[in-house]
C-alpha cells in the first residue's frame, strides 16, 4: 500500500468516526453546528477581496484580460525594452571611452591607424 492510498484509508477512518459520532448527537446541536457552520462559510466569502494581478489563474490563458491588466503589462515591456537600450548605450559609450583613452595614451600599435 502506498502513502497516497494509506492518507486516504486514514482520512475514511476519520470521516467514519466523525459521521457515527454525529449521529450520537442532538439534534439541536447538529443544527447550531450546522448554522455556525454556514454563518462561518458565509464570512469567510465576504472576506475575500479582488486583488490586481497579471496572473489570469490559467496556463492555457496566457494573455492578460482587464484594460488595467493590458496596461501594466505594456509598462512592463517598455520597462524591460528601456532598461535593455538604457544597458546596451552605456556598454558601447565604455568600448568607445576604452580606445579613446588608448589612442589618447599612444597605447595603440601603428596598425590600427593604417588603412588596409
């Protein structure tokens, strides 16, 4: 038997124990816990609250559905496409800088400034 099918023997055992000890019970008090147990279900759905999220909850909907959802989807491209050019411009200016230093310093062999 493996572990899958031992948690599920245990959790019948459970239910079954629960279920012949309810039935040993009142009747007004399975019908309070039965109330309590509904008045409970109910706050806990009022309790929930929508949240802003680009996760749609599917992996077969991939694509963001509210306009806001849209929105902050575009902003983070243009982010990451900003971030990316913002990266790439500053990494030529540093190999432009490193040979003007060079030809500055004469640290460069004749080769370089002969057209071949």
């Amino acid at each position: 038997m493996n572990k899958q099918q031992q948690e599920s023997a245990r959790a019948k055992k459970i239910s079954d124990v629960l279920t012949h000890s309810c039935e040993q019970l009142n009747h007004d008090i399975v019908l309070r816990l039965h109330q309590s147990r509904e008045a409970a279900l109910q706050s806990s759905v009022a309790q929930r609250q929508t949240i802003l999220t680009l996760n749609t909850g599917h992996f077969s909907q991939l694509l963001p559905h509210s306009g806001i959802q849209w929105l902050l989807a575009l902003l983070m491209l243009a982010i990451v496409i900003i971030g990316t050019g913002g990266y790439w411009q500053h990494s030529s200016k540093q190999e432009l800088s490193h040979v003007d230093i060079a030809i500055l310093t004469d640290d460069l062999p004749l080769e370089v400034f002969v057209d071949k």
